[in-house]
C-alpha cells in the first residue's frame, strides 16, 4: 500500500527533524533513497537544489516532489500530510501549555531568556543569508574581495527603503527579483 | 488578548495572509519569522513582538519545520484550534501546488539561467529583509535594559555564529537560565 508507506515514511521524517532547516535532510534521505528508493541519489540532489529554487521548508518540498513521483496528486497531498502531523500534534499541545501558563512567572522566566535568545539565533540566520547574497556558496572563504558589487548596491538600496519607508517585504524582494534579472542576464 | 476573530472575514486574512507568506518563503525557516512580524505585528497588529518571539522559540523546539510550527502557533494564538486550520492550509498550500508543478519541468527550471538569476535577486532583497526585520529586534532587546538579556542574546549570536552550537542546545540553555535568573522579573512591556 504505496498511500500509507508514504504517509509513514513522511511522518518519521516530520516527527525526527528536530531544529528545522536541514536538519531534515539526512532523514528524508534515509527515507527515500535509502530504505524505499522513491528516488536515486542524484533525483535528490536535484530536489535539495530544486528546493532552494522554490518557497517552503525543505521537508514539504520532498514530500510533494516524492508523493508526486510515487503517487501523483493524491501522493503528494499523503506524503505533505505525514510531514507535517507529527508538528501539529506536538505543537498544539505546547501551544496549550502556554496559552495556559502564560503570566505565571516561572514561564515568564523562561521566556524571558528565550525571546532574546531567538533574536541572537534570527541574526546569525541573517548573517549567514547575507553572506550568501553577497559571497555566493563558498561564503567569506575566498576572501573579502570577492563580494559581488551588484548584490552588495542592490541590498543596500533595498535596506534603506525597507527601513525608510516601510514597504511592503514581499514586493520589495519580487522587485528586487526583477532586478536581480536584469543585472545577472543583461548588464 | 483581544478577540481578532469578530473583524470581518478575518479567517479569509488568515489564510490569504499565510498563503502569501509561505509562496515568499525563500531561504530558510527564520524567513517566515520576518516576514509575519512584519505583517502581522506591524500591519495587521494582531500580535506583539513578545508574542511573535515566544510563538518562535516554541516553533523551535518542536519538531518539523519552523514555518509550519509558527504558522500553527500565530492560527493557534490568534483563533484557537480553527485558527491553527486555516494558518496551516495557507502555509502548506503554495510548497503543494507550487513542487507538483515543478516536479514535471524540474530538469528544465534548475538550469535556466533566467531563473537562476531572478533568485539571486530575490535572495539579495531575503537578506534585506531580514537584516532590517533583526535590527528592529535588536533594538527592542536592548530598550528592557537588562543586562542579562543583551548577554543572552549576544552569546546565542556568537554560539550560533562562530561555534556552529547546536539550534536545540542554545534555546534549552536560554530557557533554564531565564528560569533561574529572571523569575522574579516583573512581565516584559512592550516598549513601544
């Protein structure tokens, strides 16, 4: 039964994935090309890279790419559902918690470090994106003088009307999108 | 908290809100973070920051990805558990549709270059975003004044940074702390 395997499959992967990201990947590897072989090893490179390509977190895009192959739409729809029960479950009932402990003090104690702890964590996510933008994959290790000028001035307008004038973030990135376009391919 | 559900057609905003911000969601779960603080704090004004930082780091202990966790949260926070419905249909709808197509033409979309190059520009503009998103934060840490939440979120920066210190590790060691040592704070206000 080729619907529950993949709900199952995709599932482990959802409920082992702890800490996001890609911390997902070697499980999903380890579900589909080792133990089922929905894919060979080059398919799934081509879905990590694929996966850059698009929106959303990694594991979705592997369980809708896999349940496609495997099972078409029906596939993909079972495979996504897997993925993400196991975060609905757990994280409803921490959200319970919460909600109902909110204001009690050792919660609040204990949020109180987390919330700047998780401002520490979003700036080095937007260091690294950063660095990507403008060193490309190899990062900061060929050496300062190889940042790409274009992405460097692109990034800085982008910053000051985003902090000035408080645009909307998503048409900012389409716009610079657009941009990334022309200056890429036609300049 | 005031009851958001009685606006009009709020769970429609709901669920256009996420399915939005999942389509734009390029470059990893912290993205979506950004992104939802500024429309749903700063737009919409639904949550507070304080919120939006505690609907993360729940997020990030939970298993699966962050952008389904905290769009559960903020549906779960905002309009219990049907909220927690709608946020989650918006958020996993665009990587459905948007891989099943792509799962037909893939060999041809990795190697156009024309494609190649509008995500290039628009990970220029993430890491805009996100920069102005975090310095927003920044400031926000830094106006309670508190000497141990500056260290706390320095020290997680540099663990994460330089030490390459596991996600996992830093929020359970920044929670015991904060349990331990700021306990008998009063509650957080906004400073705003």
């Amino acid at each position: 039964m080729i619907y529950l395997e993949l709900f199952l499959s995709f599932f482990q992967v959802g409920l082992f994935s702890i800490g996001g990201g890609y911390a997902a990947l070697p499980l999903i590897q380890n579900q589909v090309v080792t133990q089922h072989a929905w894919l060979t090893v080059s398919e799934f490179a081509d879905v990590v890279t694929l996966s850059q390509m698009t929106p959303g977190p990694i594991s979705l895009n592997a369980a809708t790419f896999v349940g496609t192959r495997v099972g078409g739409a029906l596939g993909a729809i079972i495979a996504t559902a897997g993925v993400v029960t196991p975060s609905v479950i757990i994280v409803m009932i921490l959200a319970a918690i919460y909600v109902k402990f909110k204001g009690h003090h050792l919660l609040e104690g204990i949020l109180g470090g987390l919330r700047p702890a998780v401002v520490g964590l979003i700036g080095s996510a937007a260091l690294g994106l950063i660095i990507l933008a403008l060193f490309g994959e190899t990062g900061l290790a060929s050496g300062l003088g190889s940042i790409d000028l274009k992405a460097l001035c692109l990034m800085v307008v982008a910053f000051i009307i985003l902090r000035k004038y408080q645009l909307n973030a998503i048409l900012v990135m389409s716009v610079c999108g657009m941009i990334g376009a022309v200056l890429y391919g036609l300049i | 908290m005031p009851d958001h559900t009685t606006q009009p057609q709020f769970y429609r905003r709901l669920f256009l809100n996420t399915l939005t911000l999942s389509a734009f969601t390029f470059g990893g779960g912290y993205v979506i973070i950004t992104l939802m603080k500024k429309r749903f704090i700063d737009q919409e004004h639904w949550l507070n920051e304080n919120d939006m930082l505690d609907l993360t780091a729940i997020a990030q202990s939970a298993p699966g990805a962050i952008a389904v966790n905290a769009s559960i949260l903020v549906g779960y926070r905002l309009a219990g558990w049907r909220g927690a419905a709608v946020a989650l249909m918006g958020t996993i709808l665009p990587p459905l549709v948007i891989l099943s197509l792509a799962a037909l033409v893939y060999t041809q979309l990795i190697t156009n270059p024309w494609v190649v190059w509008i995500l290039k520009g628009m990970q220029i503009g993430v890491a805009a975003v996100i920069a102005d998103v975090v310095i927003t934060m920044v400031h926000h840490v830094l106006n309670h004044r508190r000497a141990l939440q500056i260290v706390l979120m320095l020290v997680s920066f540099g663990a994460a940074v330089a030490l390459n210190v596991n996600v996992m590790l830093i929020i359970l060691a920044s929670g015991v702390i904060g349990a331990l040592w700021l306990k008998q704070a009063p509650v957080l206000e906004d400073v705003e």
